[in-house]
C-alpha cells in the first residue's frame, strides 16, 4: 500500500489548470484527489498522450491500462458533478512514442503541454518532476512511502495452503496439505463473479507496484504473473481464458538439506563432485523446495550462490542474486553470469528449448549449474534434452539427476559416456557413443541412450532373473568358468547378453589370446559376453560376530539383528573373505538389494547355511 507523504495542499488547492501525467492516473490519485476536495481546479487537462498509451495497453490486455481507462471515467464522472472543465489536448502520439514510453516520449508531450498551457503538472514520478522543474515547468509531485498491509490474498491461505483458485462462476478452493499429499478443498460457500476477480486482480497489481519485493514478470494479452513476497500469483482473462481466475501459489515449508536424510554417499556427490544437477518431479511434488534447501546448503558451504528464475519466486537470502530471465536476454544473462564468477547458478523451471540450451552453455562455460525440470520420471528429465542438445554432451551438462517425489528424494541417477555395444546388440561392429544412466546409490545400470541411423534410443535395462533358461545358463556359465577364479557373479541381461564380474587379475585369463578365448565362449553360449571387474576381497575384518535373520522378498536381502547392534557398522563376511561394511538402521536391519553383483553373491552364499558371517565393526 502507498501512503502520501508530501505535497503541498494550499498549491493543490488553488490550481487553475491540472494536467496529470499517467503516473498519479494509473494510481487513482486524481479522482481521489478531487472527490475529497483536496484538490479544485477550474480545468482538468488530459494529455491525448495519456490515453493513447493507457489503449495500447489495454489492447495488449494488461490491466494497468484497464486501470488507467476506469481511473479517466471516474475523473469525467466528478468534473461533471463539480462543474469542473474537464478536456483532452495534444497531438496523438505514434507508434514510436507509445514503443518508447518508457524512455520518456510520452513524459515529454506532457511536459511540453504544461508549458504551453501553463498549468500545472501533477506527477507522482521523481524524473518528471526533476525535468519538469528544471525546465520552469509548475509541478506538484505527490511523493509515497511504503505501508505495512497484510496482502489481500493472505485471508485466503493458512499454514497448510499450498495454492488458492479462485475461478470466475466458482466458490473459492486451494490445495492444503503438503507436496505429494495435499486435498483439493473448499474455503468458501460465494461464488465469485468477473467483477469480483476483475477488481481482485487490480488491487493485487496495485500492491505488487507498491512493495519493494513485488514484480510484475510478465503482463501479456490476457495473462499476468505477479511474484509478490512469497506469494506467486498467475492471472488469466479473456480472451486467453474463457474467464477470469486467479492462482495463487505460496511455499508451506521451508526445509533444509539434512532434514532429507540423504545417504552419505549422496551427500559427499552434491558437496564435493555434482556440479551438473537435475532436480526434477511432477508439479506439486516438492522441487522448488528442494531447490531451496539446496541453494541454502551451498551458502552454508560459503560458495556464490546466483538464480535464474522466470518468475523469480524462490524465497532466499539476501546473499543470493536473483536474476529475472523475464527481464533480460539469455545472453544478458549468461554475461552477468560468466563476468560475476558464481560457484553454482540455481536455474528454476527450464521450460522451453532457451532455458535448456542456457543451462547447457553455462554448465560448459564451467559454472556449477542446479537445473529444476517438470518430468514425471527421472529418465523423462533427461529425455527433455534430447533434440535440444547433443546427446554425446549430455553427460558433460548433467551428472546427477534428483527425483523429488511426495516431497522427498525419491531416486537418483548418475550419467556417464561410454563407447561400448549396446546392451542387446551382439556384434563388436556395433559399438558406438552411449550414455550409461546409473542408480547412484547401487550402481545398477538402469538404462541407455544412443543414436541409431537417424534416431536417438532410450532403452531401460530390465535384468529378468525370473526366466528359467536365463538361470540355466547363468549357472552353466559360472560352472564353466570357476576354472580360471571361484570369484565370478555373472548377469544375463535381456536373454542375448551376460555380463561376467571377475577379479581384475583374471580378466586378461578370461579374455584370452587376441580375444580367442572370449569369442569361443560366447559362440559356445549363443550370447555376448562382457567382462567387468569385481570388486577385490580384502583381508578378514575382526569383530564380535552377530547373530541374525535373514528375510528375502523381491527386491531386497534383509539381515535383522539385535536391536543393540542398532545404528552401527557391519562386516558382511562370505566364507571368511571381507564382502562389504553395511550400517544397520535404528531397527537393527541391514538391506542388500538382490539384484547388484553383491546381492547375487549372497543370494549364492545363503543356500549354504554358515557361509555368511556378519561382524560388528569396532
């Protein structure tokens, strides 16, 4: 809200011939000036400048020409009534004029009529004055200070509203509870007419341009997107929409990255090594909120933290610069950006192939980069890359992408580039660029991407260990080869391919002689045959020696200890050689899911009772 501070009554009181700028119009200063009789002038004089400028905008469906439109009826409406002469002078202004408003021109064709006139200028705008006065123009300005006023929506929201709709022809509603868990309710019995939005929405435009923390993003033929505070209002009318409605969105909660519980392992990548993150999850679902506790960790680590937002609505420190992509170009951007040196940019809502194509020139430029993307999997966030960028570099823009789902960290994958045949393919002459997609936390490789012919490929590895033949020869491939090393866990994936894991030491053995021995084995089978390390076994680690239960379903090996060995570290030993350390949870439980080569490596071990010994560390 804005509350006069100085002008001078006797001066207002005493004019003979008023001439008001768009300033005090588009503010409802003159109607309000002259009904309370602060101000009685003989004549009221309205640039045609004015209103030239207030029909473009209302033209162009922005609501501050709307505004300015009622405000000169009004003024008509009380010249009438107060037998005042109210009349419109002044040339037209072209097209140049209006484009150039904000430079000036419209300013000037004002200025120039108060001087030929010889009245007086009311403005509310400190250049005008200045240039007004300079040019011994009589000028009253009306000067503002800001007010505290609770915002008009605030009656609305609650400290569990997530958003408010009101909708033309429709009783109010918002969605309360959290992200990922929210009801879509009911917060009142009227319903609201277009002249109730219509006038909402004016007085929410009207508070926005009297706070420091308010902006009008974007204000475009029938749509306004407003951050005012922490509140992120979207405004939609004809003829974009068949009606008026208003959206207003605020943060519930604001929380911090360890109030994620995220693993150790994830936390050190984020910290330390991630510097091309993706967080990305459907709307509604907590993003944005991580987004923040992300950037607020950052600080805490005191790095240089900037954003890109359109709209800017992340609620941040004072610390954080937060650049309006709205406002400025993307080159603009990416100048401010590379010049000012920030550790990592907070990149809020990529949406259209500028944002993407921003992100990715920046992240090569070498600034850390926090993308946030709508996507309703983990592997569609990726996929929005693709056509945008090229596919090979992807792994160059995007190390770490984090799926936010029900508000907390759902999945994470990691990417990487490899020159390698396609999981599926057979034939060595197939080999080409692929980018491996990875789960972080188990190192599963979850899925591949690579072009063939004129199309790109995105291919999920999907490891059946259900089909009986697969099984067959799993086993029949592990028989054969336990000649070269007892240390041997083999994967088949897709029926046409097995992954073999054996020491390093005895991968030049399997290989054989100008690949001989490889080829004869993957003729022998009838599959392609890919040989990878395995993790080496290190010497015995001592430690009291626990007891426990073993539970399986179909995704994990769970290991239920005692309850005093809660929250502790384990050595899993198999058949006394050192297989990993595991840290129990605050039930005393320890999972393995089934499906990495150390999964299968127990799941061998438990058929022979005692192989496993479980150790708590000291």
């Amino acid at each position: 809200m804005k509350k006069e501070i100085s002008a001078d009554a006797k001066r207002m009181k005493h004019v003979e011939k008023l001439i008001p700028d768009t300033s005090v119009i588009v503010e409802g200063i003159v109607s309000q000036k002259i009904a309370d009789g602060t101000i009685v002038p003989k004549e009221i004089i309205i640039h045609e400048a004015v209103i030239a400028e207030l029909e473009a905008q209302a033209n162009r469906g922005r609501e501050i020409g709307l505004q300015g439109l009622e405000e000169i009826k009004k003024v008509r409406e009380l010249a009438v009534e107060k037998k005042m002469m109210l009349s419109f002078k002044g040339a037209r202004p072209g097209d140049f004029e209006i484009k150039h408003a904000k430079t000036g021109e419209i300013d000037s064709l004002i200025r120039d009529l108060a001087s030929t006139e010889k009245g007086t200028l009311l403005t509310g705008d400190k250049v005008q004055c200045l240039v007004a006065e300079s040019k011994g123009i009589e000028v009253i300005f009306i000067e503002f200070e800001e007010l505290e006023k609770t915002i008009i929506l605030e009656k609305y929201f609650d400290s569990e509203t997530m958003s408010v709709h009101l909708r033309e022809g429709t009783t109010p509603k918002a969605k309360k509870g959290r992200p990922g868990k929210w009801e879509y309710v009911e917060i009142g019995s009227d319903i609201l007419d277009h002249d109730f939005l219509q006038n909402l929405s004016k007085e929410i435009i009207k508070e926005t341009k009297a706070h420091d923390d308010g902006f009008i993003e974007y204000d475009r033929r029938g749509s306004t997107i407003i951050q005012l505070g922490k509140y992120r209002i979207v405004i939609v009318r004809q003829p974009f929409s068949d009606g008026y409605e208003v959206t207003a969105v605020h943060p519930v909660k604001s929380l911090t990255l360890s109030e994620y519980h995220l693993t150790d392992k994830l936390r050190e990548r984020i910290e330390k090594k991630a510097e091309g993150i993706l967080i990305a999850g459907a709307p509604g679902h907590g993003k944005t909120t991580f987004a923040t506790a992300l950037a607020l960790f950052y600080l805490e680590k005191k790095k240089v933290v900037k954003t890109v937002e359109a709209p800017r609505d992340l609620v941040l420190p004072d610390e954080v610069t937060q650049l309006s992509l709205s406002q400025g170009s993307a080159q603009e951007i990416q100048d401010i950006l590379l010049l000012s040196r920030p550790d990592y940019t907070l990149f809020d809502e990529m949406r259209n192939t500028d944002d993407f194509r921003l992100f990715a020139d920046l992240r090569l430029s070498g600034v850390g980069m926090v993308g946030v993307v709508h996507a309703t999997t983990p592997i569609d966030a990726i996929q929005r890359f693709i056509g945008r960028i090229e596919m090979g570099v992807i792994p160059h823009i995007i190390d770490t992408v984090v799926f936010i789902k029900d508000g907390s960290v759902a999945k994470v994958f990691s990417l990487s580039l490899e020159v390698k045949v396609p999981s599926g393919m057979i034939e060595a002459d197939l080999a080409r660029p692929v980018v491996v997609v990875h789960d972080f936390e188990t190192g599963k490789l979850e899925f591949e991407m690579y072009s063939y012919g004129e199309q790109t490929i995105v291919v999920p590895i999907a490891k059946r260990s259900g089909s009986a033949a697969e099984e067959i020869a799993r086993k029949s491939i592990e028989a054969d080869l336990k000649e070269f090393t007892p240390d041997i866990a083999v994967d088949i994936i897709q029926g046409q391919k097995a992954v073999i894991y054996v020491p390093p030491d005895i991968i030049p053995l399997l290989i054989g002689k100008n690949g001989a021995t490889i080829l004869g084995l993957e003729k022998k089978y009838g599959l392609s045959l890919d040989v990878r390390e395995l993790e080496k076994k290190t010497e015995e680690k001592t430690g009291e020696v626990l007891k426990y239960e073993v539970a399986l379903n179909k995704k994990n090996i769970t290991f239920r200890l005692d309850e005093s060995c809660a929250d502790a570290d384990v050595f899993i030993m198999v058949d006394g050689d050192y297989l990993m350390t595991a840290h129990s949870s605050k039930r005393g439980e320890i999972r393995v899911t089934k499906e990495n080569k150390i999964g299968k490596i127990l799941i061998d071990a438990l058929q022979d009772e005692g192989k496993i010994m479980l150790k708590k560390a000291k």
